[in-house]
C-alpha cells in the first residue's frame, strides 16, 4: 500500500513547480446586486468543474459589488487536495492586502469544510454565503462563533449538483472530505 | 486602491491552469528516527523558502517514519495566498487515500495558522510536530480541541528563522497572516 502510494506520487522527474499567475476567472468583473446572483456565479463554476470531470463546488469572492475572483474544486482537475472552491477562487484572486478581504464576501455553493473555514478566517473574510448545507455540514458553526457573518441559501440546484455527484462518484466524494 | 489591486490582479491574457504534478520534494523518503529529525526536514524547507526570497516557515508529512512529503511558504515564490508551509507540503504529496493521511505526522517550522489547522482537520491527520509557537500562536488550541496530538519542540532555531524575517519583512508577513 505504502509503495504502491509511493510510486504514484513521485514522478521520475517532475518539472519545476511553476508561478501561480492570477486568473480570476470567467466571471471576474461581474456585477452581483444580490446574494442569489451573486450565488449565481458560484453555481456556475460548479457546473464548470462538473463539466470538467470535477467535485461540482464552485465559489466566488465578491468585493465592492463585483466579482473579484471566482474557482472551482480542482481535485481531479490540477490532481490538488488543497483548491477545494473557496481555496481555488482565493488562490485565483492572487495575494490580496487586507483591507480587500475586509471588504469581501465568500460565496460557495457548499458548507466550506474545515480547510476552507480556515482559509476564511484568516483573511478576514466578514461575510459568507453558502448555497447549501443538506449534503455536507461544514465548520460554518466556528465561522459564526468567530463572527462571521453567515448566511444559507439552502438551493436547491446546489443540493441537485452535490446529490447527482454524491450518487455517481462516492468515491471521490468521500476522498475530497477526507473520509476515504 | 480597488482599481489598483484589479489592475494587478487580471492578467489580460493568463494561460491556462497547469495540472498540478506532485512534487514530494527534495527529502523525500529519507528516513526520521525522532521528531527531531522530523524537524530538521522541515527547518531546511524554511531555509530553503528564505534563500528563494519567501516567507520561511517549512513542513514535511512523515508517514510510517520516512518523509512522504515537504513543502514550504510559497507566497512570493508563487504569488500564492493559499500556499503556507503546511498546504505546500500537502499539494506536494498529492491525492492521497484517508488511510495514509491517518498514519501520517505533520510537521511545521511554525504553529499552524487558521487556514492550516482547517487542513490538518480535514485530512484527518491525528498528529502534529510544531517547531515554535512564540512568534506566532496559531490555532493549534483547536487542533488539540479536536483530539489531534500536537509536540510544541520550541526550537530556537525556528524561532530564529522567524524573527529575523519578521523584522527584515514585516509587511510581507503581516500580509501572510492576513494582518495587512
């Protein structure tokens, strides 16, 4: 087991690892005038993983109004454990001062899980919107102790997303959240 | 100031994502008999990280006593928010099943942030090597809360590490914790 992990992970001759460029994504620059559409851009990067053979999570970073950044899980995509949506949309976004995060909202179409509940918190993020949180409760109980702002839009295409997944790659799924 | 930041932050033409390749890195497979040794693999990744111009806080992920991965800072070396000590060093392992990530060790230079505890949670990995929690106290209450082992060694060299970086770049780390 431990060799057969070995050999997959350590590639002869992996290339040098290359700068990470911002890419704000499709959406970047889009007005949000609410919560829903806002959501909005977030279900679309969902929908955009999916199509791409992805985990169907999606997440915007909104400031001022606008789409700042968004992204999508990446697990299958970029073979990454770490860019779920909300740490895919941050990484997207590029280093960012902290008066922006102080200004930003996170939107995710899914209760963010521990990693990205974290992510959340130490940016400074006052404000997040979550689509769902039938299919996966996250860590948002420590966001709100933490004072964050949260808000659940319980969607129901957001749950039709997670639950169609859910059902076609347990699997996965399950490897995402760390269960299997 | 939101002008400026969108300026530097949407390339006009970025190319597209690069699949990550897993990168265990230069310690790879070497063998650590103590959490010590463990330590060493990891201060070398911060000393690495700082000789490349970055944030020098390091972390390797000991699994059945040999290093599987390691990885360090990349905020400067790839404009990445996203990528700590800790996160690095779990992209660089790659997809991994729960049940190494349940054998696994991790180890830092520096006490966990908020984002790093998130991940270590998430992965299920029940124990934590820290190098120094005096220039930085992150949340590693948390981790012990959520019944994770966590070794503070309180190395003076990490300690070192940190404080002459902080003092050489105190805005660079001030961004990295989410402070500026």
């Amino acid at each position: 087991m431990a060799e057969q992990h070995a050999a997959q992970s350590r590639p002869a001759q992996p290339g040098p690892a290359q700068p990470h460029i911002p890419r704000p994504g499709p959406y970047a620059g889009r007005p949000v005038g609410s919560d829903r559409e806002a959501l909005a851009v977030a279900i679309q990067e969902a929908r955009d993983g999916r199509a791409g053979g992805g985990v169907p999570i999606g997440a915007a970073l909104v400031v001022d109004g606008e789409v700042l950044a968004s992204g999508h899980n990446q697990r299958v995509q970029l073979a990454s454990p770490i860019l779920h949506g909300e740490t895919d949309c941050l990484a997207n976004a590029g280093r960012l001062p902290a008066s922006v995060y102080a200004r930003a909202t996170m939107v995710t179409t899914l209760s963010p899980c521990d990693m990205c509940t974290g992510a959340i918190l130490l940016y400074g993020i006052p404000r997040v919107i979550i689509g769902e949180n039938r299919t996966f409760y996250g860590a948002e109980d420590l966001l709100r102790l933490r004072g964050v702002e949260v808000v659940v839009l319980d969607d129901a295409e957001c749950v039709a997303l997670m639950e169609e997944f859910i059902a076609a790659e347990p699997d996965l799924w399950n490897e995402d959240i760390g269960e299997e």
